[in-house]
C-alpha cells in the first residue's frame, strides 16, 4: 500500500511527464538543432513523450548518416540539460504519426 507521500510524489512525475511545458521545451531543443540537420537533407521528428523516454525519428539523409548516433547523443544531452533531469532519446525507425 502506498503512503500519501509516495502517492503525491508519484503523482507530481505524472504530471511533470504530461505537462505542456515539458512538451514545449523537448520541442523547442528539436527545433533548435532542426536547422544543422536540415542543412545536410535530414530532419528530426517529436514521436512521442512517455515518461522519461522521448521517441524521435529521424528522417531525410540523417536515417543512412554515419553520424547520426551522435546527433541522438547531442539532443538527448541538450534535453537533459534543458529539463534538469535524466531522459532517454529513443530513435523510432520507419513512418510513424506525429505528435
């Protein structure tokens, strides 16, 4: 049974992962770097936030770059220092519905 600490706690990070916010400065890094990629024919979608997992995907020459696990490093360590808090970038291969 949980506590009525650990219950609010849980419910912060509940709403600290949904909010409007978050989403908006996970967006804003993306669109930050968006112009490098697209510089060089590739581009970076928002897939979807679940928690502290941000699924992205990449697209245009950035899917065949030899690089591109870089790239990922790059926005995720950007994420991290933006929000103040662990996330991990997981790249979503193939189409897939925006957020």
């Amino acid at each position: 049974m949980l506590h009525d600490d650990q219950k609010n706690e849980e419910a912060g990070q509940l709403e600290t992962a949904l909010s409007p916010e978050r989403e908006q400065v996970i967006r804003a890094v993306i669109d930050e770097i968006r112009p490098n990629l697209r510089r060089d024919g590739g581009d970076c979608e928002l897939i979807e936030i679940c928690g502290n997992k941000i699924m992205v995907r990449l697209t245009g020459a950035c899917v065949l770059c030899k690089l591109s696990s870089a790239t990922l490093e790059g926005i995720q360590a950007k994420l991290i220092e933006e929000l103040g808090e662990f996330v991990r970038l997981v790249p979503v291969p193939g189409a897939a519905a925006r957020l």
